[in-house]
C-alpha cells in the first residue's frame, strides 16, 4: 500500500497535485487487512483523508467483487465519475463496473410514450428536451438531464416500484431501470446507495427472487458516509401507507379487470375501511408528525380485507399479470397490517400530513442493528467508514446502534493541522437556550449580538447553522443590518444555487438548517466562520426519537448517554467538518450553546471534536481573524 500510495507511487503518477498522507495508507493497510481476513471493520477518518480511494486501491487491487454504497446521489456520482476510474488506475486493473440507483433515477419508456401522446401541462416545452436526450442517452439517468430534470419532469417521466409495469410493460426490454440492474447483475464493482443495500436486503429476506433483487448476492460491502446508516436502515425498513393507496391499487384498470366483477364488493371494502382507518386520523394528526397510540379499527380492517383478496388474485390466469396484481394487493395487506397493528413493542408507529393535507401512515423499526446485521451478514466483509463515527474517541454507539459488534476498529491520524488551522470558540457568558414553554426573548437577542459579533469579526465568510428554522428566521430577522456583507437563507433558493452565490461572494453570510450540516463542501476563504446556534440534539417528542427513548428507558439503559448525546455530538461533528476541507483552510468554529461550558456532558462533546484550540473568549476569535496566524495555545482553553 505504502508504494501505492507514495511520492512516486501510481496514484502519484495519476493525481495532479497529490500529496502523500499518511492518514491515507494507514485506513488502505487497514481495509487490506480486513478485506483479506473476511472481516468486518468501521474506520474514522478525516475529511482530507481521501478515504474514497483508501477503501477502493485495496479491494480493487485484490480483484475483489465489491459493493459500494454511499449516502447521497451526488457522492455516487462523484464515486461514479471520478474515484472509482482512477482507483482503478492506481489498483491497475479494469473490472466491469455499474452504477446502479433507485428505480426512479431512470427515464420510464411508458411514461415518456403516454406522455408524446397526451403532454401534461407541467411538462411542457421541456418534453422536446427529454425526447432529444433520450434519444442519445447511453443511461437513461435523469440527472443527465441537468436543468430539464425540474420536480414535474420527474414525477410525469419516471416510475417507483409501486407504479412500474413490470414484465407487463411494452417497454421492458429496453427499460433503463432493468437495464442498470441487469449490469450491476454483472459488474466486479457496483457503487450505489444504502437505501438500496437495504431494499435489497429486505427483498432477500421476503424470498423475492422473482421481484428481482437488485444487487449481486456476494462481493465485498463498503459503506461509506457510514453515519448516515442509521436514517437509511430506519426509512428502508420501515413500513408506509398514504390515504390514497388503497385506491390508487383498486382502482386500477388492470387490477379491476383482472379480478373481474365478481370482486367489485370486496375490492370497494378494501377502499371503504382504508377511508374510515384514514378519517379516523385525521383527527388526531396535528401539523407535525404524531404517535398513534391507539388501535384503529378500520385500519386492521383494511389489511385483512386486502389480504382476503389474495385469494382470488390465484385466479388470474396470466402469470405476469397475476404476479403484479398479486404483489400489489399482498404489500397493500403487509403495509396496513404493519402502520395499523400496535401490539409489537419494537416498532412505533406514527402518521404525518403533507403540505397539501393528505396523510401517511408510518411504522418504524426502534432498533436497526439487527436489521443492518441481516442485511450485511452474507458479504464476506464489511467496511463502514465516515468522518463522525466516534464519540470521544469510541465507536460504542456505532457499533451498539448499527450491529457492528466484532468489528475491527481504526480511527486514523488527522488528515488536517487543526491546533493551526482551527480555533473553537465556546463562551460560557451566553443565554442558554430556555426550556420549552419559556420565554426565549432573552436568549434570541443574546444569540442574535453574538452572531453580530462573530460576523465582524470574521468579515462575513460565514455558516450560521440552527436546529429549527423559527430560530432561523429569528436570527435572520434580528440581523437584519447588522453586518454589510451579502446574506443568503436556506429556503429562498435551491440550496445549490445558495451555496453557489456563497462561494461567489467570498465574505457572504449564509443561514441553514440541516442540509447544511452535513455534505457540503465550501474550501478556502469563502467559509472561515462556522456558527452553531445550539447543540444539535433530537427534538425529544417526535415519535421515532420518543419511542427510542422510552424504549431504552425500559430496558433499564441510560438514554441520554446511549442515545441523545452520541447523536448530537456526531451531528455536531458534520457541522465542524464544514470549516476545514483542505490544508490550506483556518477558521473558528462557534457553539453558541453554553450547556457546551456549563454541563459535564460538555466536555464529552469537545473531546469528540477534532483536537482545535478552545477559547470562551471573543477577543481570541477577534486576533484569529486578524491574524490569520497560528493561535498560541497559551491563550486558549486547551
Ligand atoms: S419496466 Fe417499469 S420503469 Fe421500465 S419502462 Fe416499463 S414501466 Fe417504466
């Protein structure tokens, strides 16, 4: 690995402007070693580490079959058309390798055939667009599409797996989505996404060879961005159910008349008790999402009703058409069986209503290690890598939560000089944030001073992150003219387009709710301040964090040190990882929280934090900036 990776190594060789990091070879010579034991190993390593190809080189090099599974659709494209090419340069070999994403990912044949026939407003002029890059495409990927990709060319041009036709469809030999399938069936390498490892998983855990599932069943599993693993195993698991399904299903033409008029009653019960199951909610669903505590009658209705269906779903006589028919009405039955009985202590259950007033039914697993272990347990080894995956140096919750018990464990050197590129700031003389019920107007206007502060003293430049937009727009509102440098709010443009303004402006000052915490990549001066209003901890009445809560509280376990802080210093680590991404970068990170100083759980949550300076005074913040200089240490906390 050391050659591999060294000064006149390949990747030398391959890499303009690289430079050699040792934090680099020692995660390689780490996934060599687990890959090569048919381990399992988790490993932290830093932003700058170059952790993509620290995983990729040894496991290409070994002509290993491998999954790669990232968090989002822009990392998949970054591994896709970037990591993945060179790592196989720097490995020397050329396997065969797919990118595979969600079914909806992909142009739909049907949709684009109906829609030449009889254009939806929404779609429009763009419909030219798509036919001509259709036309051309070797992928069939709507991200190719760039800006004709608008929310109503996505929704009119692709299908999810409730609405794909299947084998009955006319287009299936040439469909995009089967056809990335079919590859990654194939490919030594296929790099993809969590939501579909466990989609997979949970497919292979039903018997669904003959939905078709859609990873190769061995090959070496890498789970990058591997923080993100408890959302994704949560959200993939869980069971849904809208107001509108049961009639979506039976309503439909090929459903109808397939089951015939023989069934017309039974098929108008399944809508009827999926009506009342849903009015019942709907009385007691407020705007944010809300437990369901009691048994709704109507709704086990729904789902024995549904499943009574299956019967005569055995009539059918085409097999494809019994198949699809059957599929639909059978998760129909699970998915109301699952959000509607109450009585399995390991799940919650909750329903949520969208903007437009319709309503979801929800059931959440409330643990996922077991999960996650059955969904990788068949890989010969498993990587899980993140840059936050430890609290104060320990991969306990990781592996408590995840099912990583066993594994092999390596946090690497830091790839970044943070006591000189980095200050903390973490003032004590700070409101803290009131309890609920309240008054906040002291400590929004302290925040509000001190945010003014710091923006001074940093000349703009500047990250102001919240956990609640009305603390958001609080802030927004108070500063108003506070400081003269160009101001940007998330939800007033695509975060994209935000984040570009941002870059542009270079002493801009940019107000952001979690999307901004995690992913986002601003290198240079543009960012040199990174504001944290408050310490990042779970809103404690939403229904999934509350059952989790309540559920560890029944097992006797501290909750709050097994649960909530792990999870707000993780959270609170992405946010640091915002100001740093290059050796080049300074800047201060603030925590405008003073339960940081003030509570013992404070010093848990800056041991987790990568090892900058720590003052509680804004006149060191102000002589960082000024400078620009490495901070003595004698002037700082630690
Ligand atoms: S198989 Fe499904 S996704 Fe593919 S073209 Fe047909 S309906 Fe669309």
């Amino acid at each position: 690995m050391r050659a591999l990776f060294g000064p006149r190594g390949p990747l030398a060789e391959h890499l303009a402007g690289y430079e050699p990091r040792a934090c680099q070879v020692q995660m390689a010579e780490f996934v060599d070693g687990v890959v090569d034991e048919d381990g399992r190993g988790v490993v932290e390593a830093d932003t700058g580490t170059g952790k993509t190809l620290a995983y990729l080189v040894p496991v290409l090099r070994a002509r290993h079959r491998a999954i790669v599974s990232t968090s989002t659709k822009a990392l998949q494209d970054q591994l896709w058309t970037h990591d993945l090419p060179l790592a196989a340069r720097v490995a020397g070999v050329a396997p065969k390798t797919a990118l595979l994403k969600g079914r909806a990912n992909y142009l739909c044949l049907l949709s684009l055939d109906d829609q030449a026939q009889s254009p939806d407003l929404l779609v429009g002029e763009r419909l030219t667009n798509v036919q001509t890059w259709a036309s051309t495409t070797a992928t069939g990927d709507m991200a190719e599409l760039g800006a004709d990709a608008t929310p109503d060319v996505l929704s009119n041009l692709t299908r999810g797996v409730d609405t794909c036709e299947g084998n009955l469809c006319p287009f299936h030999g040439d469909c995009w989505a089967e056809r990335a399938r079919a590859r990654a069936g194939q490919a030594d390498v296929v790099v993809t996404n969590h939501h579909l490892v466990f989609a997979d998983a949970k497919l292979r855990g039903a018997g669904g060879e003959a939905a078709g599932m859609p990873l190769p069943p061995d090959g070496v599993l890498i789970l990058d961005e591997a923080h993100t693993l408890d959302e994704a195993a949560t959200s993939a698991f869980s069971a849904h159910l809208d107001d509108g399904r049961a009639a979506r299903i039976m309503n439909a033409p090929r459903v109808r008349d397939s089951l015939g008029p023989d069934h017309t009653r039974a098929m108008s019960a399944v809508v009827a008790a999926s009506a009342r199951a849903f009015a019942a909610l709907n009385r007691t669903v407020g705007l944010n999402r809300t437990t369901i505590t009691d048994e709704i009658g109507p709704g086990l209705t729904l789902a024995e009703s549904a499943h009574s269906l299956l019967e005569a779903c055995e009539a059918i006589e085409d097999q494809d058409t019994r198949a699809w028919v059957s599929r639909r009405i059978h998760e129909l039955a699970a998915d109301a069986d699952r959000v509607f009985r109450l009585d399995d202590p390991a799940w919650v259950h909750f329903a949520e209503r969208a903007r437009d007033g319709s309503l979801t039914a929800h059931a959440a697993p409330l643990e996922v290690d077991r999960l996650i272990h059955g969904a990788t347990r068949h890989r010969p080894s498993v990587i899980a890598s993140s840059a936050t995956l430890t609290v104060d140096r320990s991969f306990a919750y990781l592996i408590s939560r995840l099912g990583f018990g066993g594994a092999a464990e390596l946090i690497t050197e830091p790839a970044f000089d943070y006591r000189r590129q980095a200050l903390i700031y973490a003032p004590a003389d700070i409101q803290p944030p009131p309890t609920a019920g309240h008054d906040d107007e002291p400590y929004l206007a302290g925040l509000a001073h001190r945010l003014t502060d710091l923006v001074h003293a940093s000349g703009g430049g500047a990250f102001l992150l919240f956990t609640s937009r009305r603390a958001m727009n609080d802030a927004w509102r108070r500063t108003r003219s506070a400081f003269p440098y160009p101001r940007f709010r998330q939800g007033d443009a695509a975060p994209a387009d935000l984040l570009q303004r941002f870059r542009e402006a270079n002493n801009g000052v940019l107000f952001g709710l979690r999307s901004f915490w995690e992913g986002v990549d601003v290198r240079g001066d543009a960012l040199r301040l990174v504001v944290i209003a408050r310490l990042p901890f779970a809103v404690p009445d939403d229904p999934v964090v509350a059952a989790r809560t309540e559920h560890l509280r029944n097992q006797g376990a501290n909750w709050f040190a097994e649960l909530a802080l792990p999870r707000a210093a993780l959270l609170l680590k992405q946010g640091f990882g915002r100001l740093i991404r290059s050796t080049s970068d300074r800047g201060v990170v603030a925590v405008l929280d003073s339960r940081l100083r003030r509570r013992r759980y404070g010093s848990t949550i800056l041991r987790s934090l990568p090892p900058a300076p720590v003052t509680h005074r804004l006149d060191h913040v102000q002589r960082f900036f000024e400078s620009r200089n490495p901070h003595g240490r004698a002037h700082v906390d630690r």
